[in-house]
C-alpha cells in the first residue's frame, strides 16, 4: 500500500537509435572562444611560406595544405597528442580534430612525414609565435630565468653499450659470422656436388643478424672514437671505457634525471621571461652538462628578441668563471648560483661594507646572491622557469621526444616551445591585439593544458 502511493521518478528521454539532425557546419559545434578556434584564427594570420616552399614540386598527387596539417598538428601537441597514429584517430572522433581538418582524414604515415618534412619550419614557427607575444606585451626581458632539463630520447637505454664492451662483442660477433659462413660454404660446396651450378643469392638468416649487429657495433666504436679526437684535439686519444653509444638513436646520450636516475636523453635549456613564462631562447643539445650552453642561450635571446635581458636569473649548473665573465660582458645583471642549494640550511648572513678588491669572480656572486636584493631577485628564478618544464611535462605529457636524431629532435622541440608559448598567449586575454577579431570577451582557456 505504501508503496503504491510512492511517485514514480521521471527521466529524461534515453533512446541510442534516435536520429541525429547534424549541424550543416562542424563550426557551430565548436566554442568560438575555445582552443580549436583560437588555432585556427591563428594559424590563418601566420606566414606559411616556409611551410608552402616544400611543396613547390607540381607532380605527384595534391598533398594536404600545410595550412591545415599545421592546425591539426599544433592542436594535438596543445592537448598531448603527438602520436601521429593517435592523431589519425582522433580525426575520426573528436570534434576539434574533425574542424581543423575540414572533416579530412590524413593517415598517420601522412601526418608523420609532415612534421618530418618541415623540421626547418618549426624554427621559424616558434620565432614568429615569439614575435606575437612581444607584440601582445607578454615579453618586456626585465628578468627572465635560465633553467634545463633532460627529455627521454625515443631510444631504450638497453640499447647502448660501453665502449670498453664493444671490443668483446666485436670479437663475439666476429666469430659467429665466421662461423656461418664456414657452413653457409661448406653447404653451398654439398649443394653445388649435388644439384650443379643453380644457386640462390640470399644471406643466411644468421649472417643476416649477426653481420648487423657487428657492422652496427664497428660503426658506434669509429664514433666514440672519431668524437674523443674532436673533443680533446688529440689525434691519439680514445674514449673513456664508460662512454656509451646508443644503437637505437646513436646521437643520444645516457644523462641523470632527478625523477628518473639514469636515462637516455637528450638536454633542454630554456629562458623564460618573468612576465607571462614565455620562452624566449631556448636549445637541444647531446651534452649532460648545462653550463657550455649559457653563452649561445644569452646570445640568442638577443637574436630573437632585438635585446638582451637586463637581469638573468640561474642556478649553479650555469657557474662557471667563464660564464660570469660572459654575462658581465654583455652589461647583465646576473644572479647565479654559485653551488647547489640545501634544503633546510640555515641562510648565511647578508654581507656589509664595501665589496673587498680581491675577491673573485665566484666570491663577488656570492656576496651579491647573500645581500638582501640578490635574496629577493634570486627567488623568483624557481617561479619563473620551473613551472615551464612541470606544464609541458606534466601539463600536456611531453616526457619524451618522437623524432630521433639531434636535427630532428631539435625541430620537435621548436614546435613543443612554440606551443606552450601560443598557450600562454591564448590565456593572456590579449591575443585580440595580435589576431584579428580575437577579442578578451570570447576568450576561454579550458581546453588548453596548462596546468
């Protein structure tokens, strides 16, 4: 009885074989204030022609417009989908994919050999985005922070070996293939008794393996060799045994990560600027150690931007007398580190009087990072440029390059500091200054990762 006088619950209607009324335009089921659109109003306001210049051979089938690969491409690495298999997917299923492409649907190999293609344009991408920002005042290069990090390079560490190993392999190696080919002659001799002069021409399956791996060891031995003669000038020197060659990506190299230990990486340095976190120089290179890349990151901010920062912020990886001497130099004001800091240490008493004339270079840095301006100065570094790398890590999942080889790495790094600065511009409320019609009261940042 109780229950009988119970209401009963209304739903709203459920029916999965109604038919769907589609919009005549992809358009209207996109946010005219979101990230797809912002991307594409972009995109249409920037300079191609280094994008068009690769495709100025008028035979072979009509490729995909660059105009269109680029938005798709720029929105995939905005919202951590690089994959360009998962990119072919999303084509097929996302809303904003599906608008960018105008309802096209390139495959993976297509949208791979695109970002291969145009490696050389990613440069002159992330130059012209870093032109927009200083045009919608997000870079004035009062203070701007020096910082890197180390990105997994698309190699296993597994997949390296020490040079004091490959001789041993070398000669393993060396045996395994004598050995085939011994019984490859001997059999081909009992065939040829047998069956006269009629004769396949391919390899044994085991010489095919072994005769690899032991041309691909005999090369990365005559690299590490041939760079240990470079690097020290000696045309008699040989690498330490502990120098490593990775086969799967041989310009990598086995760096120390803090969350990771041991990897193989390559090294990213970026300058930020203090004002919104736009990266306004940055580099890519095989070596571990941070402090050789301070001269050409200052030189470069003032290539990209037209000046150079007033004051720069670093840790103590950039020390170097060199470096200091570097930035003094250049009229900097410079904060850097001098050693490493230690949490919970007891800061050490700001100096007084006048700066002793016998100080070096290293001690008139750390006096100057204990008095009370440096105090403050120096604490904005870690504000500054460590939320860059948590973003394009954490944020949008960029742990890990997809293109292997220094060049090509390189480019994909342009596009990945090109798209974090592009979502530091579409979050500002002041890319209306920059792309037409683009205004703050149609701007919304979700959709963007950030952090």
């Amino acid at each position: 009885m109780r229950e009988s006088r119970m209401r009963q619950k209304t739903f709203r209607p459920y029916d999965q074989d109604s038919l769907l009324l589609m919009p005549p335009s992809l358009r209207d089921w996109i946010d005219p204030a979101g990230l797809p659109a912002f991307i594409s109003d972009l995109v249409d306001e920037l300079d191609l022609r280094p994008f068009l210049a690769a495709h100025e051979e008028p035979r072979g089938m009509p490729p995909y417009h660059p105009a269109m690969m680029l938005k798709v491409l720029l929105y995939g690495y905005a919202t951590g989908v690089r994959s360009s298999r998962r990119i072919e997917e999303r084509l097929g299923s996302d809303v904003g994919f599906m608008f960018l492409a105008g309802q096209a649907h390139p495959d993976h190999k297509t949208i791979g050999e695109f970002r291969r293609r145009h490696l050389a344009a990613f440069s002159g991408l992330f130059l012209e985005v870093l032109v927009l920002c200083r045009r919608a005042g997000l870079v004035r290069l009062g203070r701007v922070a020096l910082d890197g990090t180390k990105i997994k390079a698309n190699a296993s560490k597994h997949k390296a070996m020490s040079y004091a190993r490959m001789p041993e392999r070398e000669a393993a190696l060396a045996a395994k293939v004598a050995a085939i080919l011994a019984e490859a002659e001997a059999t081909d001799a009992a065939e040829d008794a047998a069956y006269g002069d009629e004769r396949g021409d391919e390899l044994p399956p085991g010489l095919r393996t072994h005769a690899g791996r032991l041309e691909a060891i005999r090369e990365a031995r005559a690299a590490l060799e041939a760079e240990a003669k470079v690097r020290t000038g000696n045309p008699d020197a040989v690498p330490e045994p502990k120098a490593q060659r990775n086969f799967t990506d041989p310009e990598s190299r086995m760096m120390r990560s803090r969350p990771d230990g041991w990897v193989q990486a390559y090294n990213v340095g970026a300058v930020v600027d203090d004002t919104a976190q736009v990266i306004v120089a940055t580099v890519v290179t095989a070596d571990p150690v941070d402090t050789r890349s301070l001269p050409g990151l200052v030189e470069q901010v003032t290539r990209n931007t037209g000046r150079s920062p007033r004051r720069l912020l670093a840790d103590a990886g950039y020390c170097s007398d060199d470096n200091l001497a570097h930035l003094a130099g250049a009229g900097i004001d410079a904060y850097v580190a001098v050693a490493r800091d230690h949490h919970g240490r007891e800061a050490p008493a700001a100096p007084r009087g006048r700066i002793p004339a016998r100080l070096s270079a290293r001690e008139r840095m750390s006096r100057k990072l204990r008095t009370k301006e440096g105090r403050r100065h120096y604490a904005r570094r870690k504000a500054i440029v460590e939320p860059v790398f948590g973003q394009i890590k954490e944020a949008r999942g960029f742990r890990r390059f997809s293109l292997r080889g220094l060049e090509a790495v390189r480019a994909e790094w342009m596009l990945v500091a090109a798209v974090h600065n592009l979502g530091k511009l579409f979050g500002s409320g002041r890319a209306g200054r920059v792309i037409p019609g683009w205004t703050p009261a149609r701007r919304r940042t979700t959709g963007w990762a950030t952090g």
